[in-house]
C-alpha cells in the first residue's frame, strides 16, 4: 500500500493505528502506559471505528511509524433536495 498523499477514512485510521503498535511490538498495555491513557481507550481506538478517537489513532500512529498525519480534511457535499 502507498500511503504517501492519501486520504484515510476512520476505519482505515484504526488499522493503520493497531497495525503500527503491532509492527513495533508493543502491546496495548505498553502503549496505554506510554501515551497516558487507559488500555481499553487503545483497544476502542483500534477496534471501534465509530468512535471519536482521530486525535489518539493519530498518535499512534505517529508515535510508533515513521510517518506524519496531516488534516484534518473533511469533504463537504451538498445535501440532495
């Protein structure tokens, strides 16, 4: 996958999120402890798309790849009549 200037939806967030933990051998309870936040909020941020947690995927993510998040970017349409 090439992830360079792509756009990301929440559940495509979440996967990169647990991916990138998994890839650096950390398990939840390490990055829980090392983020300042609980276990389970780590597991809801890789397991429960739905929810709103962009700003911890995002650390994740940034904290344990080599990459950077950039946006947000949130696409407007216009409503049909």
């Amino acid at each position: 996958m090439n992830m360079r200037q792509q756009l990301f939806s929440e559940k495509e967030l979440a996967a990169l999120a647990k991916k990138f933990r998994e890839q650096s051998g950390k398990n939840k309870s390490e990055v829980a402890r090392e983020l300042g936040v609980h276990r389970a909020t780590v597991s809801a941020a890789e397991e429960r798309p739905e929810l709103s947690l962009t700003k911890l995927r995002l650390r994740i993510i940034e904290t344990y790849s080599s990459f950077k998040v950039e946006g947000p970017l949130y696409l407007l349409t216009k409503r049909s009549t």
